[in-house]
C-alpha cells in the first residue's frame, strides 16, 4: 500500500503479516547496531521518513495525527478488527456497551478543544460530575470532575480521531528489530502504544534501550462484565466506585453514561479477582453477577452476562516523562506515562508525535 504525505483520505485496509522473523547479530559494533542508528539518523538528515505506528488505540492515532499534520509518511497497524485499544466498545443487540475505559476526564486545554470537536459532532456528552461509593460505612456521594461518555460508545471517539489516517486492521505485528524494522519492513522511526507488556513481546532484546523502558512498567489486570436485566430495579446512580470488595471496584449503569435508560450495568473486578480467571474469564460471570446483585439488592437475575478479560488493564507502574524515544527510533506512548486516563494517553501519542515530526522534518 503506497502513503502519501500530507492527510490522505481514510484508508481502513485488513491483512494478515506473514513471514518469520529475521535474526540480527547481538555482538557488539555489529551491523545490525549501526543500521539502527544510520537509518533513523539519516532520516533526521531530511531524507523522506517513513513511521510504522503499532496499535489503533487513542494514543497511536494521536501520535499518527501530528505525524500526517508535519507531511510525514505513517501507517497504523493494528491487530484487532476495530480501532478503540483499551478504549473498547461491544455491542449486544446492536447497542453498545464500554467494556475498557468507563468514561474520561478533561483537564488540558489542548484535549479539551479535542473534546469540544466531539461534543459539537454529537460523539460525546458530559455524562457526571458524582459518583456514588460503597464501602464498609455504607453507600455516599462522591463529587468530583465532570466525567465524560460517548452514546455510541468511546470506541467511537478513536475511530473519528483515525479518520484520514492509513490504518490497518486485523494486522498482526510478530517483531520490531534493529533499523528499525517491523517485521522485516523498514523504517525510520517505530511507535509501540500499547501496554509495555505487550511491547516487549514485541522488541528484539538487541533495542535496549526500549527493552528497559518497557521492563519498567507494571500494569494490573481487570475483569469488566456488562449485565442486561429484565428492568431497572437498582437505586439512582451513575457509577458507584466498590471500595474494599473482594470483586468489584466500579459499577456503572450503562443505560445512564449511554442516555437511553437501558438495564444495563458494566461491572470492573479487582485485580486479584480477575488474576484467578483470567484463562477462562467467562467462568467468572457467575461470581460478577452475585457480587453486583449483592451490593445494589437486586431481586432479579441478569438476562445476559458477557465477562471481558484485560490482562493489562491499568498501568500500576510507568515510565518517566510524557512518552520514551531513543536513538534507536523506538517510541513508546500511552497512559503508563501519567495518570492512568484517557487524556493521559492521548497526550503522551501527541507529544511522542510531535517530537517525531520534528526529528524527521528538520
């Protein structure tokens, strides 16, 4: 597929990668290390650059953004069918249900104009600024900021964010290598935005630099389960956060954050709960169920219960600044860089992209 600079009309492309990975020498002043640092410093040089972005979620497109914006040649690959990452939507019955990020919070003026682009387009609404809390002294309200939804659900915003950009979905990525190369493609640059887990399933040990980066974050795991009642029995809340449960962290009436009104709520698990299941986390849907009704007194039970499973939910541990780039032309972005938020990520793919444009432009 040939990019053009420039922003290009939305090209949203599947395939499958195929091919087997290449080994590189690992001793030292071998060439493998100095393709890595000639390319990507050639190409700060002014040749043409060319970045492969890895993960559609809101920090990729980000950063693919302001690459598109500085005339710099980029792609998107993504493993899943849909853009979004941990900002994920499902659908039941053709509604859609937050099953990743439950809602997300404005406080960057820069992300706020973003925000307002949303809103003005009917993708997103303030949803609430209070939050109820159950713990061991009972059920009380919690202000705090206004928390923002999305009707059609949060995937929604990535994918308004994506268009123009060459995304390819359904791609998946086996390895970056020295040069850098993905998967045996070169290129100037590379940006992994995704949980550093996952990124160092990905980096050739020979990029050290990364590898460490990537070996320095702690990320905890989650269940989330939507639940569909026959009716709305439970008492008026938006979300509630579950303080000193053994299972449940937040519940939130999805009906509500959605503004349809639907008997649907979207449970989290603690991490502990959710590290017990996670190899077959439907066999947890019994448990999420009885803990909900439990807390909210509910006398029916649920029509439909779906558990996903997010190994790497939420980053317990990041890196230092806003995003990491090296001499290797490895970027790393995402909400391990910061505050575990939605804006925290879209910041982190910004400024990653930012500072790519202007390496790979001057």
């Amino acid at each position: 597929m040939v990019r053009s600079a420039g922003t290009p009309r939305r090209t949203v492309v599947t395939g499958t990668c195929v091919g087997t990975r290449r080994s590189v020498s690992r001793t030292p002043g071998a060439p493998g290390r100095s393709v890595v640092r000639t390319a990507y410093h050639h190409a700060m040089a002014g040749e043409r650059a060319r970045v492969i972005v890895v993960g559609a979620g809101i920090a990729g497109v980000a950063c693919a953004r302001e690459l598109v914006a500085a005339g710099v040649p980029v792609e998107i690959r993504e493993r899943a069918r849909v853009t979004g990452g941990r900002m994920a939507s499902k659908r039941f019955d053709g509604r859609p249900a937050d099953i990743g990020a439950a809602y997300f919070t404005v406080s960057d003026p820069d992300f706020a104009r973003v925000v307002e682009g949303w809103r003005a387009a009917g993708l997103a609404r303030e949803w609430t600024d209070t939050f109820v809390a159950y713990g061991p002294d009972g059920r009380h309200t919690v202000p705090g900021p206004m928390r923002w939804a999305a009707p059609r659900g949060l995937r929604s915003l990535v994918t308004e964010l994506a268009s123009g950009l060459p995304v390819v979905v359904d791609r998946l990525v086996l390895g970056v290598e020295p040069g850098p190369t993905v998967d045996g493609t070169p290129a100037d640059a590379v940006v992994l935005a995704m949980p550093g887990p996952q990124a160092a399933l990905l980096l050739d040990p020979a990029l050290t630099d990364a590898t460490r980066a990537v070996q320095d974050q702690q990320w905890t795991s989650s269940l989330a389960a939507v639940l569909r009642f026959p009716r709305r029995r439970w008492p008026d809340f938006a979300g509630a956060f579950v303080n000193n449960h053994p299972v449940l962290t937040v519940v939130c009436d999805d009906g509500d954050r959605r503004g349809d009104g639907e008997p649907v709520l979207v449970a989290h698990t603690t991490a502990d709960f959710a590290g017990r299941y996670l190899l077959q986390p439907t066999t947890a849907a019994p448990a999420v169920e009885q803990a909900v009704r439990d807390l909210l007194a509910l006398p029916e039970r649920a029509d439909h219960v779906h558990v996903h499973r997010w190994t790497y939910a939420k980053p317990a541990a990041g890196g230092a600044g806003a995003y990491h780039l090296d001499d290797d032309g490895v970027g790393l972005a995402g909400d391990a860089f910061g505050e575990p938020r939605v804006q925290t990520a879209w910041r982190s793919g910004r400024d990653l992209g930012r500072e790519l444009a202007r390496k790979l432009t001057r």
